[in-house]
C-alpha cells in the first residue's frame, strides 16, 4: 500500500539575501517525489539593503535585544513578500496545497549560545495564506543539542536513491551545496537505516566571502559566474598567510558568515581581492571534501547545487586543489536533471511534509543533535 501523497510550497531565502527561491512539490515525506514547478522572486533593493545592515549589526544576543524594533518590522515584511508569493502560486495552481514550508531569513546563527534567528513569521503566514505552514525548523534540533544546520541532507538521501536508479551513479554519492557557507551531505548506500546512511557538515565558506568583497568594493553584489575573479590575480603571498593564520579545526559545528572576514584582502584591487578570496574559499571547501573523503578509497561523484557552481573559476579552483585525489569527480547537479538553483526551496517543502508526518528531519551525523528528530512548528492560523 502506496503512502499518501500531500503538495507543498518550499520557500527558502539564503545568506545572499537577495529573493526567494520557490517551489511546488508532491511527495509522500519518504521516496515518492514530483517537482511541480520552480520560481525566483527577487527583493527589492531597500529591502535587501536593510537585510544585509541589520544581519551586520547583530553580533549577539545583546543585539537581538537592542534592535527588536527594527527586525519586528522587518520580519512582517518579509512574511508579507513570502505570503504575496504563496497566494499568487496558489491562484494559478488548481490543485489543493496542503502545506507551505517557510525557511524564513537567517539573521543570526549561533549554535553555541543556542540562537537559530529567521525572520519569518508563521502565524501571520498562515492568517494571509489560508494554509497550514510549517516554520522555525531548526530549534527542536538546537534544542536536542544539535547545530540546526544542515536540513537539506535528509532530502539529498532522497535525489541520491533516483540518481543512482535513473543515471546509474554507484554509492558512496555526496552533494556539494555551495550557498552563503558551503556544506557536504554524504550518502553511503543506498538502503540502509538513515541514522547510520547519512553524514552531513557545514564545511567552510560559500559564496559569502566573494559576495561581501564585491559589494564593498563595486556597484555589483556578486561576482558574477566568477568573470571578476578570473580577471585578477591572486595574491599568493597574502593567500599563504590566511591559510597558515586560519584553520577550520573541527567540522561538528554549524557555521554563519560571520565566521569569516574579507579583512586580510584589504589594499588589493577589485580583481585581485576577487581572485585570491575566491581561491582561499576553494581551498576550505576541498579541505572539506578532503575531509569526507578520509579512509575512502571508493570512486566518489559529488553533485554540486547552490549559486556557488555557476561561480566556473571557484569550481576550477577546488578541483585544483584535488587534483591528486584521482576517486574525487565533481559534477554540477544539473547534468542529472536537477535544477541547482533550486533544491533547498525542494527541500523545505519536503521537510514540511515530514514535519507534518512527525518524521525526523535531523540526524545525529548531520546536525550532531542526540537522537533523530522531528522540526517545524505547524500553525493554521485561519
């Protein structure tokens, strides 16, 4: 007897902070999956500009405090430009959603101090949707003392098992996604207990170090397909001094892009800062890779998602840095008819079915909490 099939929105905001990928999904919350449709919708510039100033203002808990005025005004916003979305999906789909899986935006990531902050506000969501919405997905995870990142593994489990059946990619398979941070989610077989199966870690910087340089140093907000980086130099003096000074020492700990500076580029051209901080940032994800890949002699194809993978003189600079790991093959998830851009939307509308099923998103060898575990706060509020 087949599980029942419910349909969701994924919504999901990343640490570009940029818009809002989308998507409409049918699964069952265990293997059956159909990708209905994907969208982009993008924050205006006053919009994304309050993001990324306030996102730089709060250092710690203090800050949340001290400016809850400004981010109550600006969670409702974005609840309101998420709620807009749902609503105009919903009217041209005629089919009945059951769910909407709302990320919300990260504004401040501390695992340590038990701090998982996303702007979005589910209640008023569900009020403006008329729908069930799951949200908040990763405090039950931080309060079973996990780090409440990474989510998306438990779905790449899921793509691992049809790309293997449909384009006959042999296991161990490991997904690449290179967002604001960068984080690797190894699948080891295909069937076994996904307490033991699944192994995920945020692994270094992402597009976060780029896309600061460039906003500072230009009118543009990333560097687009990586053309800034290729036209510069790196500086290797300086990319020797951040890499004896900097050390990622452990990889049990989620990140946040305030884990990372661009100061050690300062002085450099545009170019020249773009290439060299690109290539520091290549050179932690392969020490990630590197690091998955320890006592492994197997052939491992890694699939790469996220904006990151368009980035072409980032993606050469890791496989630079691999160059004599011969059973490491990175490939863009895209070649396997996937769209990059948009498994993490994917991936909170699957999460929200599961939250609902009362299914654990979160495993201890993906996020370190103590037991699997069950996230998303579901509200109907209407």
């Amino acid at each position: 007897m087949k599980n029942k099939l419910y349909t969701a929105i994924g919504l999901m905001s990343g640490t570009s902070m940029d818009g809002v990928d989308v998507s409409l999904i049918r699964s069952d919350g265990f293997n059956r999956f159909t990708n209905i449709l994907d969208k982009y919708f993008e924050y205006n510039e006053s919009l994304h500009q309050e993001l990324i100033e306030l996102r730089n203002l709060i250092i710690n808990l203090d800050d949340l405090k001290k400016f809850t005025s400004r981010l109550n005004k600006l969670e409702r916003e974005i609840t309101v430009f998420h709620s807009k979305i749902v609503c105009d999906l919903s009217l041209k789909y005629q089919d009945k959603i059951d769910f909407v899986g709302f990320h919300g935006q990260t504004i401040f990531h501390n695992p340590k101090l038990k701090i998982s902050k996303q702007l979005g506000d589910g209640r008023l969501m569900s009020q403006l949707v008329k729908k069930e919405v799951i949200y908040d997905f990763r405090q039950e995870d931080i309060a079973n003392k996990g780090q409440g990142a990474p989510l998306t593994p438990i779905f790449h489990n899921l793509l691992s098992r049809r790309i293997n059946e449909k384009h006959q990619i042999n296991f161990p398979i490991c997904f690449l996604n290179i967002g604001g941070i960068s984080n690797i989610t190894k699948i080891i077989k295909k069937d076994e207990k996904l307490e033991e199966n699944l192994e995920a870690f945020d692994s270094g910087p992402g597009n976060c170090m780029i896309d600061e340089w460039v906003r500072k140093n230009s009118k543009n907000n990333f560097d687009e397909n990586g053309l800034i980086a290729k036209s510069g130099k790196i500086n290797q003096l300086i990319l020797n001094q951040v890499i004896d000074n900097f050390k990622i020492d452990s990889f049990d700990k989620s990140l946040d892009v305030k884990d990372f500076d661009i100061s050690f580029a300062r002085g450099l051209s545009l170019e020249d800062g773009c290439a060299t901080i690109t290539n520091f940032t290549a050179y932690l994800i392969a020490k990630g890779i590197e690091h998955a890949d320890q006592n492994n002699n197997k052939s491992i194809k890694y699939l790469i998602c996220g904006g990151g993978r368009k980035n072409s003189f980032l993606i050469k600079n890791i496989k630079d840095y691999l160059i004599n790991k011969k059973n490491i093959s990175l490939s863009s998830i895209d070649d396997y008819d996937l769209d990059g851009d948009y498994i993490e939307s994917q991936a909170f509308g699957y999460l929200a079915i599961r939250s609902f099923l009362n299914l654990p998103i979160s495993y201890p060898k993906t996020t370190g909490c103590e037991t699997p575990t069950v996230g998303g706060n579901i509200v109907k509020n209407f």
